[in-house]
C-alpha cells in the first residue's frame, strides 16, 4: 500500500492472482477506518472484491505484457465521498449483464451498481481500463 503523499488517497499495486481479491479488501477497510469512514467499509470492500476479481480474470488474459503488478487499486476521498477505482492491461469494456443469481459468475457489475452511488469506467491513455465507483459517507 502506498501512499500518494496525501492523506486522503491510497493506491495499491496488485498481482494477477486469486489473493489480490483479499489485499486489496484489507487495504479498503484499513483505509476507511484510517479515514474515520469504518461504516463504509461492508459496501466498498464488497466492490472492490468484484473490481479486483474481474480485473484479475481479464489481465490474465491480456495480451499486454505490463510489469508484475498490472492491476491498481486506488482509493481517493473527495468529502462527502469515496472513489474506488482498480485499473487493469484489457482494453476490454465492462458489460453489464443481467443479473444470473444461481450462477457462480455474471453479477459483479450488478452488485457494483446496487451498492454504489454510480458507477463507469475509462480508457487510460497508456492502454487498459479503469473501473470506479463512487460511495456517499452518510456524515
């Protein structure tokens, strides 16, 4: 986890690989309560497993070959707010489908969209994506 020389963003660099999922949740929590904002920590954690899944699934598949930490996970606090936004090498779009509650994968973005205020994602310049989110501290 590093910081931005801020105190009020956060970025971490993932690996590839199935724990990422787990880092990146704790780094979530630990930011918020840091921030004084622990009673987001349930939602945003919860997205961010899905950001992070996602992008670990599509940079595995990528055909970029960035360094060994080709996902980010970044958190920036703009009062009343939090942005989450983990960056990924796929060029691949997000897409929403609908919602298969029976089935192991296909509800991530509709689980980002229920718990978060909004939602999007942008292309970077150097090439990838990055998904975000946006939550509301209810102070």
């Amino acid at each position: 986890m590093r910081s931005s020389g801020r105190d009020d963003a956060t970025t971490c660099p993932l690996r590839p690989q199935a724990d990422s999922v787990k880092t990146a949740r704790d780094v979530t929590r630990t930011t918020l309560r840091q921030w004084g904002l622990p009673e987001l920590g349930d939602d945003v954690s919860l997205v961010v497993s899905e950001l992070v899944t996602n992008a670990v699934r599509y940079a595995s598949y990528s055909v970029r070959h960035f360094d060994e930490h080709p996902i980010t996970l970044m958190l920036l606090r703009l009062a009343p707010h939090v942005l989450l936004a983990v960056s990924d090498p796929s060029d691949e779009a997000p897409k929403p489908k609908e919602p298969d509650f029976v089935s192991e994968n296909g509800r991530g973005l509709y689980i980002v969209e229920t718990y978060s205020k909004c939602w999007g994602w942008d292309a970077l310049d150097e090439g990838g994506k990055a998904v975000w989110a946006l939550f509301r501290a209810e102070r």
